[in-house]
C-alpha cells in the first residue's frame, strides 16, 4: 500500500500541467441506475486535476483496482488529489463494497431503506444519500448476540457470522415450569452466554419472542407486558449494555425484505397467521391460530409409520424423513392415484421407504380431520386473516395484505406455498385474490435469526432498535414491536 501511494503521489507532483480527457470513459458498472455520476461531477472530473500515471489505465480496469483495494486503503488515497477525491466519494464504489458483504446486497438495500428509524418504522422510507458514509457505519456496528427463541427450540449466535452457532431448548419451557419466569429466563440466559463463550456485558442482544398470547384482550396484553419484563428484567440484571426484542413473526418479515404482510408461522405446537402493517402485529384486525403445527406433522407420520410396522429407534428418525421425504400435494385427490414411493437414509438409522405418507403428512395442514383434530384448515385461517385486513381499511394500498411469508421449518416443505395460493383463490373473492404472492420461508427454518441479522448490522444500531438499562428504569421507548 505504502508503494501504491508513493507511486501515486510522484506521479501526480511530477506531471504536465496537461490533463487527460476522460470524456469518453465507460465506467462499466452495472449497479443501480439511481447511483450514478451525473453530468457535473463528471465535468467536476474532467475540470480537476488527472490522477497521474493512472490516466492511462481504462476506465474499467481502473474501477476493478478500486474494488480490488480494501475499503480503508481507497479511503486512504483521497489525500493524494481531487480527483481521488471525487472517484472514492461515487456510490458505485461503495455498493460494490457492500455487495461483498455477507448478507446479500439487496436485503443491504431493504434494511438500509426501511428499517434504520428504529421503531416505529417510518412510512415512507429512507433515501440513503452516501453509501460510502453507510458502509463506514455499518463497518463500525457492534453487532449483536442473537437468540431466536422459538417455540420448541431456539437458535443463537453472532450476528456477524453467516448463520446460527448453536441450538437449545426454548426459554420458555426452559428449567422446572414451575418456577418464576424470571428466575427461567435468567437460567437460560446465563446458559446461552455460556455455551457461546461471551461475556454478556460485552454485546447488545436481539431476542425473537414467539407469538404466545394472541388476542387483543387485556388479559393477553397482560400476559405479554409480564413476559417483556421478564426477559428485560433478566438481561440488564445480567449487565447487558441494551437489549431489542421483537416478535419472531416480525423478523421473519424482514428476512424477506418486506415491512408489511401476512406471516404464516408454523411453529412447534401451532400455526400463526400474523398481519404485520410498517412492522407492527396487527392484533386489533386479528391474528389467527390453527391448533397443527411440527409436532403435530412429525407425529402424524410417525402414526402412519408404526401402521406399516416401520421400525424405527427415535423421533429424530421421523423428524429426518419429514423434512427430507415429505411434501404437500397441489391436487390432494390426483395425487392418491400417483406412485409417490420414495427412499431415504437416516443416519445412524438405516434407509426408509415412504408411500402416500409422504403427502398425507402435510395434508393436515389442510384437512386436520385426517389426523383425527377439529381445527380451521391453513388455507381457511389465511383467507379469513385476509378477508380482516381488507375489511378494516387499514390502507389505501391493499396490497401490503396480499403479500404472505411462510416461517418456520415445516412452512419449507416443498410444495405449501403453491398449494396454499391455489386454495387461496378458490375461498376468496376475485378482487381479494387477485395480486396474492405467498413467499416461501426465505431461509428456511432460521428466517427469524437471519431477520435480527439484518436489524443488529444496521447503520444505526444499537442506538435506533435497542433499549439500554436506564430507558427500561424510566419506562422510555417501551413500546416495543411484539
């Protein structure tokens, strides 16, 4: 680097006072149209001086240098000359910096736009003016420990890494039910801390909290305010510097890059219908629960196993046929008359074949009769979600509520999101139905932890999602997103 610059530098000390055209240069970068040079920094270019010796490289191999060279290094060089100056200071350079992240660039884009207010996240988004002053934000983010507490295990990890470091049970079937929540929490906090080998005063935390309580009635409001200061209560007595919680349905929605929608979770013991408008749970238009959810699924099969006299050691043998054999039929009855034999090896287990178990499986999702349950079909408590969302006028664009993302791991079960659009058409109204787009859980079952990535790498965090120890004790910013 230190010859780079020298190079650099007596070139342009010792150069002719006459300067290279650069009038008919290609910049060669096929990024967004909306970051492009206009026409006066481009006679801003030409006006300055040159930049040495490097006039003679083309254009476009002179922007992959640029790439080439880290961040802080490109940076670095805008003392040699204006033009430098001008060249690092373009958005192009720093979009393709931000496309080497590990996050994908267009989930980058969305949280950088949508979510950097914190909540309540604003109506209309942001414009994002540098990309090179959001890189450099983004380069100085602490992150965050992330725990996404599900509701049959939870994931956690470093917000940092690319996916979730570990698994355990979830808090709140954490320790003996019996004892006080808080004491739980604590309990399980601690043991996370620990098994990650972090100090817990070192990091601000991103906790998913599952839909629990669902109603709008006091007694659920009550429910969720005693949990929220549980797990607030629980983090600062641990010394942690600030903590965001927000609802597990909430982060799934931000895995798929959108604010507003319809969150199908299937979670362990339940499916959710979650409509979410500017990131905020909609519990006043209704959020339905179907009694069928993974344990349910993996159950289901395991019945049908042990009628065929499959012999098998444990539920984890189920659980790994479920998610690797099964899937839904778009047409229910055709597939009946369809061969569907399929084998796969478990570990440690042995190779299994699967029949019409494979699509009966996930049929229960549709018709819980099968599985001998009195419940709402999915497809029936989405389109009745639906049909709340438009009766209550909540926008004058409806298609915030036509927009649905499945979560969870049993949502990846191949075929459910066609299944459910087709059943969707046939139960609602044309008008309703026309524009409808179910999303299938965009990273399977850890959508929810890849949604608090993208809020603990943001430009503005901690400061615009978080809640320090001093906000909690003057009841400040409580108004939080579950």
């Amino acid at each position: 680097m230190s010859n780079l610059l020298k190079k650099v530098w007596e070139s342009v000390s010792t150069r002719s006072n006459s300067n290279s055209s650069r009038s008919n240069a290609n910049w060669n970068y096929a990024g967004p149209s909306h970051v492009c040079l206009s026409s006066d920094q481009n006679d801003q270019m030409n006006y300055w001086s040159s930049t040495g010796e490097f006039d003679r490289i083309p254009m476009d191999i002179f922007m992959q240098i640029l790439k080439l060279l880290a961040p802080k290094e490109v940076a670095m060089l805008t003392a040699v000359c204006k033009s430098w100056k001008l060249i690092v200071s373009d958005n192009r350079l720093w979009v393709s910096y931000l496309q080497n992240q590990h996050v994908p660039w267009d989930s980058i884009f969305f949280s950088e736009i949508s979510l950097r207010s914190g909540y309540p996240l604003q109506t209309y988004p942001f414009e994002m003016q540098s990309f090179m002053k959001i890189y450099g934000q983004r380069a100085l983010s602490p992150g965050a420990v992330i725990i996404d507490g599900g509701s049959g295990y939870c994931k956690f990890g470093w917000s940092k890494f690319d996916s979730p470091s570990g698994r355990s049970a979830t808090f709140l079937e954490f320790g003996n039910i019996e004892s006080p929540m808080y004491s739980r929490l604590r309990h399980f906090f601690a043991t996370i801390y620990s098994r990650m080998q972090v100090k817990s005063s070192t990091q601000p935390i991103v906790v998913s909290i599952p839909i629990t309580q669902y109603d709008d009635t006091e007694a659920a409001k009550a429910a969720r305010r005693q949990l929220k200061e549980a797990i607030y209560s629980a983090l600062f007595g641990m010394n942690v510097p600030a903590v965001c919680a927000v609802s597990q349905a909430t982060l799934a929605l931000f895995a798929a890059k959108r604010s507003s929608g319809i969150v199908v979770n299937i979670g362990f013991h339940q499916t959710s219908v979650v409509p979410i408008l500017h990131g905020k749970i909609m519990r006043k238009v209704g959020v339905e629960s179907v009694g069928v959810g993974a344990l349910k699924l993996t159950g289901f099969l395991r019945e049908q196993m042990m009628q065929r006299n499959l012999q098998f050691d444990s539920l984890y043998t189920v659980r790994s046929l479920k998610e690797n054999l099964c899937y839904v039929a778009v047409d229910y009855e055709a597939e009946l008359c369809k061969d569907a034999e399929a084998s796969y090896e478990v570990a440690a287990a042995g190779w299994f074949t699967l029949k019409q178990e494979r699509f009966q499986t996930g049929e229960i999702l549709f018709q819980p009769r099968i599985a001998g349950m009195r419940a709402m079909g999915l497809h029936q408590a989405v389109a009745l979600c639906v049909e709340h969302c438009h009766a209550a006028e909540l926008s004058a664009d409806e298609s915030w509520f036509k927009t649905i993302v499945l979560a969870g791991g049993s949502a990846c079960l191949p075929g459910l999101p066609e299944r459910l659009k087709k059943e969707l058409h046939h139960l609602l109204a044309p008008s309703i139905a026309d524009g409808i787009r179910v999303i299938p859980p965009p990273y399977g079952a850890n959508s929810a932890w890849y949604g608090a990535k993208l809020l603990s790498n943001l430009s503005t965090f901690p400061n615009s999602w978080c809640i320090t120890k001093k906000e909690f004790r003057s009841k400040a910013r409580r108004n939080i997103v579950w």
